[in-house]
C-alpha cells in the first residue's frame, strides 16, 4: 500500500518537474546529434506528422 503511493507521487512529480523544465529538456535533446537523431525519428514515425511534413517540403 505505502509503496503504491509513494510511486505515484514520485510520478507526479517527476512529471511536474519535467512540464516545469520542458524548454530546458528540449534544448538538452536538440544540443545532442544521437538524441536529436532519435527524436527526429521518432516524430517521423508518426503518420500525420509525417505527413504533413512531406506536404510542407514538396
């Protein structure tokens, strides 16, 4: 029972602190070519974003 909600509000947390320094998180990923390379993947995979892109460029 303890256990439950102790990660829970670690969670909580962690989300909050993340939200909270979401500009500097995302200029840690970009600063970094192997993270910058994943996350650019990553967003690729998505079907409407890929999309969208592809439409933008051609």
């Amino acid at each position: 029972m303890r256990y439950g909600l102790v990660k829970w509000v670690l969670l909580i947390l962690g989300a909050f602190l993340m939200y909270q320094n979401r500009y500097k998180l995302l200029n840690l990923i970009i600063g970094m070519k192997l993270l910058r390379t994943i996350a650019i993947r990553g967003f690729l995979r998505l079907p409407g974003i890929r999309d969208k892109m592809v439409q933008d460029m051609f």
